[in-house]
C-alpha cells in the first residue's frame, strides 16, 4: 500500500468520527438532513458535498495551529491562505484536501498575548497542563487514536467563573477553553443541489421555514468582494455545560455553515455536467469569516 493510500485511509475514520459526534452535539445536523430528504432536495445524507470543516484554537506554545495542523498535514491536506482578523484577535489558515472529495479544512487561533494580562493569565493557567505538543506524541497512522485525541480534554475542564471572565473579553477563548478541539461546523454545499436550493438564498429560505435559526451578523447572506464565495450559518447550538465543582450553565456549543462557488469566469462556457470543484471559487474570504465567527457569539446565540 502506498503512503498516500494509507493516510488517506486514516482520514476515512477521523473525518466520520467528526462527524459523528459532532452531529450527536448538534441537534440541528439531523433536523437540516431529515428536512432536505423528506423535501426531497437529496435522496441519503451521503448526497451532502462538506465544503469545509472548522476547528478553534489556543495559540500558545506547544498548542495552537502549529501543534493541530500536523494532524491534517500528515493526512496529505495543504497550507494555503493565511487571514488575520484585527478586532477578533485571531489568525486563521486554510487547507486544501488531498482529495476533491474531502472537506476543506478551516483553522483558526486566538492571538492570546494580544489579551489583557488576566485572561492570559487564565488561559496559560490551563494551557500549561500541556506540556509537550501533544501531537508530537500521537501515532497519526491510527486512525483511533487520532479520534480519541480529537475528543479528549487536553486541560482540565475549567470553572465557571473563569469562563464567564473570559467570555467578557473573548467569546472566542471562552468557546475554546470549554470546547476545544470539538468540530466548530462543517458546511453544506448548495451549488450542487437543485433549482429552488442552490443557492445561500434559496437554501435560508428552506432553513427557516424548517424553524432553523440563522446569524443575522452583516446579514444573513455572506458575499466575497469577488462575488463568488456566498455563505451563511446557523446560529449556535446551546448546550448544558458542566463546569468544574459541578456548576452547570449554558454555553454555545457548535453550528452549521452552508456555502455557494459560483463557477469561475474562464470557465462559464463549460457545460454544467462538467463542472467541478476545481471550476469553482475556492478558499475563503475574511470579510464573511468574520461575521460567520459570530455564530457563537452572545449577540447572535441571545437573539
Ligand atoms: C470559523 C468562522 C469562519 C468561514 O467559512 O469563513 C468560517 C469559526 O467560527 O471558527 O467558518
Ligand atoms: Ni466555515
């Protein structure tokens, strides 16, 4: 077996062990699916083309998205664009899939010297637990092992009143120090579903007259500069969180993200059967990101 053959074969069980538990997570995966099979806009969920997922993290030593990517690196992903988003205080990259049948990969980080002394103070106080990249001591061949990795706390789950510290001056860090590397979203392609569906504002209306509520943040439609990046998102799923000493609160947990490329200008001319992901707008656009962070924020979550 090749090596390309046998780290794309791992992605084959971390990407589904994402997936599954990032559904069981998020109440309205199945709702969404369940509606477009009923509506018959797609016959199984195997019909779903995943745009992108996206992960959140800490960048502090050891951690951060030079610990994370390796993870995707290994599995044949490839570092592309970088974003920076001044008033959010992260940075964020994007990686295209070793095939075109993989989900793109969103990561972003928090620019945690960037925050006052005290929430550095509290992340660090977690972050520290970790004291060598956990990557580096993962067997990225095991495909398990990995999924394990994925879904186990890397810091001890924090106190209420530090997440609430937090939340004041980062939604951001408060999601992560709580979630960590849980699926953020993953995100359904509309440009391939049928007329009345395929596009972000054909695909809002269904949503909503299925109860799905959407982040309003710049508006419920997200379009590039370009024109060819159109997105929208959920808002947050809300989740019950035990905190350490037992106290529970709610707390956003992750969302759905769905997503338009239009057919890039040299190739209009092609025949619509023949058009593929590569014929398509493809990255992001730090314009929509930033609104699309918002889904877990309070402002949208309150609403
Ligand atoms: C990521 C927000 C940005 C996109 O597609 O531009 C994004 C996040 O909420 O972590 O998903
Ligand atoms: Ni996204």
């Amino acid at each position: 077996m090749s090596i390309i053959n046998q780290n794309t074969d791992t992605l084959d069980i971390v990407l589904p062990g994402l997936m599954r538990r990032y559904t069981e997570r998020v109440p309205d995966v199945k709702k969404i699916l369940n509606s477009m099979i009923s509506e018959g806009i797609i016959g199984t969920e195997k019909d779903i083309e995943n745009d992108h997922i996206a992960f959140r993290t800490m960048g502090v030593p050891r951690l951060g998205i030079q610990s994370f990517e390796k993870i995707f690196l290994h599995y044949g992903y490839e570092k592309k664009d970088h974003y920076f988003f001044e008033g959010k205080k992260l940075d964020a990259w994007w990686y295209s899939p070793p095939r075109e049948t993989d989900p793109r990969i969103f990561v972003s980080e928090l620019r945690v010297g960037d925050l006052s002394e005290e929430s550095q103070r509290i992340i660090k106080s977690y972050t520290d637990e970790v004291i060598s990249d956990p990557v580096d001591n993962l067997d990225l061949n095991n495909g398990e092992d990995v999924d394990a990795f994925l879904h186990t706390p890397l810091w001890r789950t924090p106190t209420l009143s530090d997440y609430l510290t937090l939340l004041k001056e980062s939604e951001y860090a408060a999601w992560v120090i709580y979630n960590r590397y849980y699926l953020n979203h993953f995100t359904i392609s509309v440009h391939n579903l049928p007329e009345g569906y395929n596009t972000v504002s054909d695909f809002n209306v269904f949503l909503e007259k299925h109860g799905i509520s959407l982040n309003t943040s710049g508006g419920k439609i997200k379009t590039s500069p370009d024109g060819g990046l159109i997105q929208s998102a959920t808002v947050a799923q809300m989740l019950e969180a035990e905190f350490a000493d037992g106290e529970t609160y709610k707390i956003s947990g992750s969302y759905v993200e769905f997503a338009e490329r239009k057919v890039l200008t040299k190739f209009q001319n092609l025949p619509t059967d023949q058009i593929s992901r590569k014929n398509r707008r493809d990255g992001f656009e730090a314009t929509n990101a930033d609104k699309i962070f918002e889904s877990t924020y309070t402002t949208q979550t309150g609403k």
